[in-house]
C-alpha cells in the first residue's frame, strides 16, 4: 500500500520524480487526464436551502466539490475572509459560493480574486440566487413580470430577500407593494406600505417572510400569536385573496407566526416549487459565469 504519512518514507529520488509530475501538471494543465471543474461552497451562516440547492446544481453540472466547514477550517484559527477565498482560488477552485453575516462582505474580494464569486446571501444585503428562483416562480406562474401585485409582508427591513426582490421585480415591471411592521420598513419602503386586510385582496403574489430575529438589535416585544394576528397571513385572510394569487415564502418557515401553518402546503402554496426551482436557477447562474470564465463548456 501506498501511503503518503511522513517524508521521512521518500527517497530522494522518490521526491525529484513527484516533483517533477507536479510541474508538468503545472505547465500542463490542458493536458490533465480528466478536466475537472471545481465548486466551493463557503458558508459561515447556516443554511439549508441555498447550500443544499448550489450542491445540487453543481452536481447536476458535473463539477466537483471542493468541501469546507467554516467551524473546522483555518477561519477558527484566524484566518480572514480574503485569505480563506484566495486559498481556494489557488487551490484550483473555478467558482466559489460565499454566504456571510457581513453586509458586502464582496466588496474586498471582487477586485482581487480572479474567479467567479457567486453571493449565496451577505447580511441584511442581497441574496440573487433567492431572487432568480423567485423570479423563476413568479413567470412559470403568470408568464410576464408587468403589473403583477406582489406584496411582500413581514421583517421587510432585515430581509435581503426583499432588498433584492424589490429593486428587481419593479425594474421588471411588477408593482411592489410592503405589508407588516411599520417600524421593520425604512422611508423608501413605506410610499409602498398597504395594511395586511387590504394587501390579501390586492395581491397577485403574497410573499411571506421570515423574522429575522438574528438580525435584531433589540427584542420582539409582540409575542408569535399578537404577530400571527396582526401582520401573518391565516386561514382568513387567505380566503380573501384573489382566484389565481399565489402564496410565496423563500423559508425558513416559521409556521403559525408569518404564515398559518395549514397554508404551507395548501393549493396556493407554492414555497415547495421555490425550492425546486432553486436548483435550477443555480445550475443556470454557475453554467453562465463558467462560461464567461472559462469560455463555451458544452465543448469540454
Ligand atoms: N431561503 C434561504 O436562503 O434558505 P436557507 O437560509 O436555508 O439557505
């Protein structure tokens, strides 16, 4: 058996030979026995969707996974954003996954690591992939973007679901509206604002969010039944929604506080179909910056 333990067991020989091997693969790298793409996944919060979904995708594609765990990497030692990214870009990683609790974390990375990053979530900031799989949803749906009602209606504020999807569905020609806790909305959200009883019969998309309590600087003091009642979607208020609207959530769920527990599957529901859809808009983004990166892939 051919182990590699210690370089006390190489010979001299032995070690100009694999020294060698390494620089042809160094000056050769069209002429690797099998072209490999890889994929890493950085996550330093958790996440079960996004990472599960871009694992998924990548797979799909037929890239390889370079695997890391922030909890049992070098980051635990210290190790700075920058370094941990330019580590995996020279490493051999063709495109890097990152989510982080910093609000542009990419700012310091974007104009110095030379492969595709791909934001999988950056504080309070954006989250793309969450909107291209929304926005995926929403046409399957009604097939165009102009003059759909969309509200969206919890912890707008915290929300980079809905920073993301605001900016976008309106420069698609959607009409965005906010519902939920005024004091969650900044002064360019509240022209949007309409009360929860008038938005359930406006909208043509409900999208339900998460309380980001993670993100709060001080305490909830409503407790999940005063929130249910006064800013979630329930049972009778989904009864007065229009024939053909539909009920989105990117999730988590927190059943019976945003959303009524008895509408997460029901026949409006199409949070399931989110999440399916979120693997093909991630195999859609990495194909699109490989191929800019690396120029056509279908020849490989
Ligand atoms: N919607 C979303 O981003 O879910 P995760 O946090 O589980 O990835």
């Amino acid at each position: 058996m051919s182990h590699v333990l210690t370089m006390e067991d190489w010979g001299k020989q032995e070690i100009h030979d694999l020294l060698h091997k390494a620089q042809c693969f160094a000056d050769n790298p069209e002429k690797y026995p099998f072209q490999r793409l890889y994929a890493a996944n950085l996550f330093f919060e958790p996440s079960t969707r996004t990472k599960i979904s871009f694992e998924a995708a990548e797979r799909n594609l037929g890239l390889d996974l370079l695997h890391f765990e922030a909890d049992t990497s070098s980051v635990k030692k210290g190790e700075s954003l920058y370094d941990t990214v330019k580590t995996l870009e020279s490493i051999g990683a063709d495109v890097i996954v990152i989510r982080h609790g910093k609000e542009r974390y990419f700012d310091e990375l974007r104009d110095h690591i030379h492969i595709p990053i791909i934001n999988g979530g950056d504080g309070c900031g954006h989250h793309p992939t969450q909107s291209f799989l929304d926005l995926l949803t929403i046409k399957q749906e009604f097939g165009m973007f102009e003059n759909i009602k969309v509200v969206i209606a919890g912890d707008i504020f915290h929300s980079r679901v809905a920073r993301s999807n605001m900016e976008v569905l309106e420069r698609l020609g959607a009409d965005v509206y906010v519902s939920g806790p005024k004091e969650w909305m900044n002064e360019e959200m509240l022209p949007r604002y309409v009360p929860m009883d008038e938005a359930v019969e406006l909208a043509d998309v409900m999208m339900m969010l998460r309380i980001q309590h993670e993100r709060h600087a001080v305490k909830m003091v409503a407790g999940p039944e005063k929130y249910h009642e006064r800013y979630g979607l329930n049972e009778e208020k989904a009864s007065r929604m229009k024939k053909n609207s539909i009920i989105m959530h990117p999730a988590p769920i927190n059943r019976n506080v945003e959303l009524a527990d008895a509408l997460v599957e029901s026949p409006r529901s199409r949070i399931f179909k989110q999440m399916k859809n979120g693997v093909f808009v991630r195999m859609a983004v990495l194909w699109d910056v490989l191929e800019k990166y690396k120029g056509p892939l279908w020849k490989r």
